[in-house]
C-alpha cells in the first residue's frame, strides 16, 4: 500500500510538471503514462532479501552492522592496494570499499582517480598509461605510512579480488564509469567466482553502470551512491563550477537527480542498497527506505563518536576510512 501511496505521488508531481511545461493535459497524461510503462517494463526486480543479507551482513545474526574500509581504508595504509586489504583484515573490517577503473589497453584496476598524480611517485592519465607502465608505478608514494608500505603496486582487479575471498572480506566494489566495460569485468569475475554473489555488491553514483551491471547479470546485488549536491558540489562543499549560469544549472540538475534516485532510479535498478553520504542518514531515513527492502549504508564515518552513533543508534552500516583511529575524511 506504502508502494502505491509512492507512485501515486511520482505520477502526480510528473504529470504537474509536464502540465506546467507544456499546457496540454494530452501531453502530460500522454508522458506519465509512458513513464508508467517505461519502468514496469524496463526495471529489475531485486534480489532475494536472503542472499542480500549475506552481502551486507556475513557475520549473520541480521542486525550485525558491518565496518567497510574506504578503498581498502585510505588512511590505514595506501589506498586500493594489497597492503591496505591485508590491514583492513588485520583490524577487523567486515568488508572493503575499492574502486575499479581500467588502464588504456583495457586492464581492469584498482585505483580511484582518473590520474596516477595524487597516489603514485609519477603522473599522467589512466586512459593513457598501459597496463605494464602502471605496473611499476609505486602505489605507496603519496601515503603518509609510505616508508612501511615502501613498494607497494596497483593491483589488478583479479588480484584484489582473489585477496578479498582467501581473507573472507566482503567486497564493495565502487565503479565511476565505463558502464559497459565494467560490467563485462565484473560478470567475467563473478562466473569466474561464483561466491562474490554471496559477498559482494557492485555500486556507483551512476545510475547507468548499474543498469548496465544488471542488465548483463541480474543476479548480483547493486547500490546506487548518492550525495545531496553531489553535481554542483565538491565533497568538501565547495562548488564545482565558477560560472554562475552552469552552477545554477547544475544545481537545478542535482534537483532532479535527487528526486529522480528516491523515486525513480532505485525502482529501475532494482538496488539492494543506497549509500548516502552519512549527514543525510536519520532514523527516518532508514526506515523510509527499509520499508521498500533497501538497506542504507553511510559514508564516509571516521571517528569514535560518530562510528558508536551509526552502529548503536542508526544500525546501519558504514564506511570508513580508518579501523584504528579518528581522521579527516578522504574525498
Ligand atoms: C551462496 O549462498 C547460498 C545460500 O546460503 C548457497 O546455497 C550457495 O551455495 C552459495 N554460493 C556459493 C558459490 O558459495
């Protein structure tokens, strides 16, 4: 009843829209109708509660709040290498957060940046650099623990993988772009790894990738990623545009955007999960989206303080950039 309560609103506030724009009532019934059929044709069912509980909570026991180290936990030891997998183990993360990108003949990569400049001892673009340049790049350059992760390399996707399961870590994988690549990447690894459906799940801020994602295998467990502002605002919250015209633009863009995550886009990918930078979670919020069967996950949570709210009051999982102490976030 909730669900029909939903899409009542989300056909009335398009119809009112389009109404608004266009001053025909023929358009306006004409698009909501299609927008209607668009999504009961085009959307993905998601997947059975079961298997997603074992996703994002392996140690069972349903209420369980799992802790995932952002991108290996970026601040423990250099992000999205083998040495920060290995320590997010050691300090008792249930999972980790790392980010796929590809190297320009095509490798698929553990690294966050469309550029090698802020992690690794060289510079340039990835879309730029093959595998085998990558390949001797220090990946511990930039990092302030760098005299004891001294060597470390960019992994390959494979290899972070195959890290993750020996040391029974859930994996988050956090993909940027490239929907359709990434999509043949992961279904390859997935029917290479039949366990990653029980122990991974694949999200992004694009809702395209996730699509893409499902499209080529329903089968695994999706999130979307979302922060309010996210078009027109840096994660610090400075804006991203000087121009006044193309910062009010895509403020009006992060309009629609987040009113198209609630109560559109979620419905298409037929997500398991939204992760939503944690000053946006509340009680509410996680029960508003529970009632829909998707689970919050917060992000980025690095102190005491904060880590104790999340898990003993909100319950929810999060992602964090340390297991060991307080730090500033990573953006
Ligand atoms: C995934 O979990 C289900 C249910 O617990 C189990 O039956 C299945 O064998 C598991 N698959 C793999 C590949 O571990």
């Amino acid at each position: 009843m909730l669900q029909l309560g939903e899409q009542i609103t989300l056909y009335s506030v398009v119809f009112v829209v389009v109404l608004l724009g266009t001053r025909s009532a023929v358009w306006s019934t004409v698009l909501t109708v299609s927008l209607y059929m668009f999504l009961a044709m085009f959307r993905f069912p998601q997947v059975p509660a079961s298997r997603v509980q074992q996703v994002l909570h392996p140690a069972g026991a349903g209420s369980k709040v799992s802790v995932v180290a952002h991108r290996g936990g970026g601040h423990d030891a250099p992000e999205n290498t083998i040495a920060s997998i290995r320590e997010a183990s050691k300090n008792g993360a249930t999972g980790v957060e790392l980010d796929l990108e590809f190297s320009a003949d095509g490798v698929p990569i553990l690294m966050h940046d469309d550029t090698v400049d802020r992690t690794t001892d060289q510079s340039g673009p990835l879309s730029q650099m093959s595998f085998s340049e990558l390949s001797k790049l220090d990946a511990a350059a930039k990092h302030r623990l760098r005299e004891k992760f001294a060597g470390e390399k960019i992994p390959t996707l494979e290899e972070a993988v195959e890290e993750c399961m020996k040391l029974k870590l859930t994996i988050y994988f956090d993909v940027k772009g490239h929907p359709d690549e990434a999509a043949a990447a992961l279904k390859k690894l997935y029917k290479k790894h039949p366990v990653l459906y029980n122990s991974s799940i694949v999200c992004s801020f694009e809702p395209k990738v996730i699509y893409r994602m499902r499209q080529s295998d329903p089968d695994v467990v999706t999130a979307l990623t979302h922060r309010p502002w996210s078009l027109s605002h840096f994660g610090d919250g400075a804006p991203r545009f000087s121009s006044l015209w193309k910062h009010h633009w895509m403020t009006l863009m992060d309009v629609v955007l987040e009113f198209g995550h609630h109560h559109v886009l979620w419905k298409l990918c037929g997500i398991s999960a939204f992760l939503i930078q944690k000053n946006s979670v509340s009680l509410d919020y996680v029960q508003h989206w529970a009632q829909r069967g998707v689970e919050v996950v917060a992000w980025t949570v690095n102190t005491k303080v904060e880590k104790d709210f999340y898990q003993e009051v909100l319950q929810v999982n999060y992602i964090t950039d340390s297991l060991v102490e307080d730090c500033e976030p990573h953006y």
